[in-house]
C-alpha cells in the first residue's frame, strides 16, 4: 500500500497510536497521552493547528471523545477523522492502535475529502467544504422513514453508514447532527443507503 501523504498534523492519544498511524500515511504525527495533556504538548498542537492544520483522529471510545471534545474546543477548525469500533477492536480493547493500517489510511482519506483538502483523485481541494445553500439534510422523521431508528437493525444500519460515509459512529440524535455538519445532504444519504443494500 502506497502512503498517503497529508500535510496536516494528525492528533492521536498514544504512542501506539502513533506507529499504528505511521505504518498508514506519511504526516506528522502528535500523541496527548490521554487526558492529562501538557503544557508543552498544548503547545505543539497549537503550533502544528497554526502552521499546518490538524486532524483529530482519537479513540472510537467515550474518552476519546472526550479528548476529541477537548481539542475541538481549541482548535475548532480541524478536520474530524473517525475509524469504526469494529475497525479498532481486539478482544476488549477498543484503539486506533488496533486498527488496520488500510482502514486508518481510508479514515484519513474521507476526513480530509470531506474538508475539502483534497479531492476524490487525490489532487490538492479548494481548502473547504462547498455546500449548496439549498442542500437538504435528513431529521429525525427522515430517519425513521428510511429505517435508520426505531426497527430491527436500524442501530448497525447507521454503524455501516456512518463507516462508508467517514463520519463516525453515534446515536440517532448525534447521527442527524453529524450529517449536517459534514454536509451529508438527505439525497447522498438515500444514495449511501442503496449502495449498502446493494452489497449486503
């Protein structure tokens, strides 16, 4: 597997995180060691946020997001990266370490298109996320109707798309939240949800 290259600094939680990252794409890597974030590593991060961007790529775990919550506060514009807690399971143990250089790799890949940093071809993005004004976004009704809440399934339907879509894992309410906020309109939503059937 050739390396993606990505410009950005990419935070993770731990050393292991880090040769797990590595082992997927060629970037600078910064760790926070959990929760107990140092001085001097709020400072790298603020430097690598200034100078080169980041990526958050934590833990598909409550501290992680918690950690996550934490950078974001910070650092508002980075680009959220997720890997799937079925990607980053061994045993009992849920980590980026875990996880499948491909899969971290794909992770990056979608944030960053997401971003707009980068295109689908790989070639350089205009730097943002371009939405149609007239974009519609999927709610709640939205979901029930297309049977991502409230029937057998619905819960592993929305893992599988929140993993082909690169957005992360969450309940009905932060599903609906997550789509907005990566400019998922309902159409793209409706399209991702044929292609799974297709596949299954």
């Amino acid at each position: 597997m050739n390396k993606l290259k990505i410009d950005q600094a990419i935070v993770v939680e731990g050393r292991d995180d880090v040769d797990a990252v590595s082992r997927a794409v060629d970037a600078l890597i910064i760790p926070t060691h959990g929760f107990g974030i140092t001085a001097e590593t709020w400072g790298m991060i603020a430097k690598a946020y200034e100078e080169k961007g980041l990526v958050i790529l934590t833990d598909p775990d409550y501290a992680g997001e918690e950690i996550r919550r934490r950078l974001t506060e910070r650092f508002p514009e980075s680009v959220q990266a997720y890997v799937a807690r079925k990607d980053a399971i061994t045993a009992d143990d849920i980590g980026i370490e875990n996880a499948e250089p491909e899969a971290i790799a794909i992770a990056l890949e979608k944030a960053l298109i997401r971003a707009g940093i980068i295109r689908e071809d790989g070639e350089p993005g205009d730097n943002h996320s371009s939405v149609p004004a007239e974009t519609v976004f999927a709610d709640m009704a939205d979901l029930r109707d297309l049977g991502l809440v409230g029937t057998d399934g619905a819960s592993e339907m929305r893992a599988e798309l929140a993993r082909s879509l690169g957005i992360g894992y969450g309940n009905a309410g932060a599903f609906v939240k997550k789509l907005k906020g990566f400019g998922i309109g309902l159409n793209e939503l409706k399209e991702e949800i044929e292609k799974i059937r297709k596949q299954r």
